[in-house]
C-alpha cells in the first residue's frame, strides 16, 4: 500500500512542480521585468481557480466512462500533460507581448487556461485515485504523505530554478522552465505507472456527496450557523496567507531591486520555513488545543505581513526576509491547525463537508488573486507611487488575517456538532435540487 500512495504523491507532486515556475517565477517577469498590469497577471494566476467547480463535472463523468479499462489513469496523464505542456511554451507566449501585445496576451491566455484544466482534471483524477485505492481508512496517511512531499518539492523546485537563472535572461528563463517540465513530466509517468488496476470498477467507490455541486454543497453547510462562520473564517484565512503568491515576488524585485534569482529563492524559504511548523505542529496541538494554534497561526501571519509591508517603506530588505520567515512560520501553523479543526467538524457527512472547504478554498485563493493584483493596480495609479501599491495591499492582506481571528473565537467544534443533525429525506431532495 506504502507504494501506492507514493506514487500517487509523485503525481501530486509533478502538478504542483509545474505550478512554482509559473505562479511564482513568471510572475515576477510578467509584472516587473515586461511591466505587465498586476491585475492582468492575477488574473491569469486565477484561471485554476475560475475552472475549479467542473471538477465536479471531471469526476463525476471519469466515474462512468473509462478508457480502455483504467478510470483515473488517462485523465491523471491528460491533465499533467497540459501542465507540463503549458508550461514549457508558458515563456515563450509571455514574451510574444512586448512584440506583439493582441497574438501574445491571446496566446498566454490560451497557456494559463491550458495550464488551468489541465491542473483541475489531473487534481480530481489523482485525489479520487487515491480515495479509491487508499479507502476512508488511509485516506488521512495519505494526504499526509502527499502535503509533505509537494511541500518538500517546492522547496526543492524553486531553489534549483534560483541557480538556474542566476545569469537571467529569457533564453536561460525557457531552459529553465523546460527542464522543471521535463522533470514533472517524467515523476507523474513513474507515478502512473501501474498504479490503477485495469478493472471495470473502482476498487472503492467515492462517497456521492464528493460528486455534489458547489450550490447543492452550500445550501447544506449553510444551514448550520457554526459551519457558514468556519466557511468565511476560511475565506478571510486563505485569502490572505495564499493571495500573496502574485505579488511577494515582484514586491521584492521592485522594493530592493533584487534580481530573478534572488526572488526565486523566496518560495524556497518561505516552503522551507512551513515544512518546520507542519512537523513541529502537533506537538502544540497536544499542549495548547487545535484552536488556540489556528490563533497562533493567523497571528503570526497577520504580523508577517505588517512586516512586509514596514520593509517596503523602510527599504530594509532585512526586515523583508524575516517577514517571509513568519509568514511560512504562521502558514504553516494555520495549515495544520485549521486542517485538524476541520477534520474535528467533519466526523459525519465527511464527502460533503470536505466538499465545502473545498469550496472555501478555491474561492479563497480565486479572490486573493485577483483581488491582490487589480488592489494593487489601483492604488499604485491613484498615489502614482508603484511600491505603495504593494504595501497597502500586504496591510490590507493582516487586518483580513485579524478579522479572520476574530471569527475564530465564534467557532467551537462543539457548537458545530450542535446543528449538525441529519438531514430528513425532504431536507435532502430540496438541498440538492439545482
């Protein structure tokens, strides 16, 4: 069994290897080097998150049409191929714009929403895999197993495309992403490889709720006051700590000049830091409580960022690392305590509940996206200052992290397991009638 689940964290790990060059370091080139809009280029990065609710579509048609015998297998290996695919001519479409701004920005249109698919059918495709295979029982290991090691690969990624554009230039930039493709590419074949028994039917069969649509999913959750708090305590959370993503490099590159590899490395640290707290976190859940680490957590983010944001006005790149290192300090902590706190509300109805932060998620880091590039526009054009841009919005990101914590004190496992009684029959039919 071990076996199975790393291979299908290998998978895991090739989609989220193609994710680092191009949510992180094309990025930064998009937005300081070829002075693209912020908000041209979150919302590109948000393309992922636009497409996320046809998952439900991509797993519920996988479930009854399988291809030559195997069910996950050709839609794993077509996602991942548009990802790999998407990311070796990524550059190349990117730097069509300055030449060519209509045929490029079409062209980098149609990669990032190549990229976008290609990710939500490989995610769905790979994660059903795993619940099938793994059942409810090892369902916990293995995401465990999977986290860790796509944590450790984009420590790993961002630190090796660091050294590969040490001498920057768009060539050495195409190299680099081809690589980090071809690496990618040849993980998710190990991975694939007779991992899916060829048989007619899934070893074990997905819980329906999983294959439950975004609005059926959120009549149900929102029924239950504790359960709609938690939802939007999720929302400000994520928002925040994942919405940074777009502008932390660029931020760096245009507050102390630093050059492609230098902001590449950002992602390294800021991983590297994390993976600490995710070991190191239970340990403090089991002398403090689960909650009162989520609080620690959000914390030290919401201070991460007031950090970031002193760093851009004092111009001390000093105070911008040690920002960076709370902010994966804080993520990390909030990750695993807020993941804990959600399996605790989850002990009954698991598929749909999942299902829901799911749902926050995705919007979570749809509307952190977006919302941090075209923020980040406006106010650079309206005090005409491009840096203010960046601080304003890292301030904004720790009051959402503040407020996020104050709804946390309003949530109890307790109190969600109060309202969470079963549905009757005509409670159900309603709730999921679209």
């Amino acid at each position: 069994m071990m076996r199975k689940i790393l291979q299908i964290s290998f998978i895991h790990v090739a989609v989220a290897m193609t994710l680092v060059p191009i949510n992180s370091t094309l990025n930064r080139v998009m937005i300081k080097e070829l002075a693209l809009s912020a908000a041209l280029v979150s919302l590109l990065a948000s393309l992922p998150y636009l497409f996320a609710p046809i998952q439900v579509m991509i797993g519920s048609y996988s479930d009854r049409h399988p291809i030559l015998g195997w069910r996950r297998s050709p839609y794993i290996a077509l996602g991942l191929l548009l990802c790999v695919a998407a990311l070796g001519v990524a550059p190349f479409a990117v730097f069509t714009m300055p030449e060519n701004p209509l045929l490029g920005l079409v062209f980098t249109l149609l990669t990032f929403t190549a990229w976008g698919m290609g990710y939500n059918l490989a995610a769905v495709s790979y994660f059903s895999l795993a619940s099938e295979l793994t059942g409810e029982r090892g369902r916990s290991r293995t995401v465990a197993v999977m986290m860790t090691l796509m944590i450790i690969a984009i420590i790993f990624t961002a630190a090796t495309l660091s050294r590969l554009l040490v001498n920057y230039s768009p060539e050495q930039l195409q190299t680099a992403f081809l690589m980090v493709a071809g690496a990618a590419l040849l993980l998710g074949m190990i991975g694939l490889a007779g991992l899916e028994p060829r048989h007619s039917k899934p070893l074990q069969s997905v819980p329906d709720e999983e294959r439950t649509g975004w609005t059926s999913t959120l009549k149900v959750v929102f029924a239950n006051p504790v359960a709609r708090r938690f939802f939007f305590y999720l929302i400000l959370l994520l928002a925040a700590i994942l919405g940074q993503d777009v502008l932390l490099e660029p931020f760096a590159a245009q507050a102390f000049d630093l050059p492609v590899a230098a902001t590449t490395r950002i992602t390294s640290i800021w991983g590297t830091c994390m993976l600490i707290t995710l070991a190191s976190a239970s340990l403090l859940e089991r002398r403090m409580g689960k909650r009162r680490v989520a609080q620690i957590g959000g914390g030290v983010a919401a201070a991460a960022f007031l950090m970031i944001a002193l760093s851009g006005l004092l111009e001390i790149s000093a105070v911008f690392y040690s920002g960076v290192v709370l902010l994966g300090l804080g993520s990390g902590l909030a990750t695993v305590s807020n993941l804990s706190l959600m399996l605790d509300m989850t002990t009954e109805r698991v598929g749909l509940y999942i299902g829901a932060w799911g749902i926050a998620n995705a919007l979570s880091r749809l509307i952190g996206t977006l919302s941090s590039g075209v923020l980040r526009d406006l106010i650079s054009l309206l005090s005409g200052s491009p840096l203010a841009g960046y601080v304003i919005v890292f301030f904004l990101f720790a009051v959402s992290l503040m407020v996020s914590l104050w709804l946390l004190r309003r949530i109890t496992v307790q109190g969600f397991q109060q309202y969470n009684r079963p549905l009757s029959f005509a409670e159900r039919a309603a709730a999921l009638n679209d």
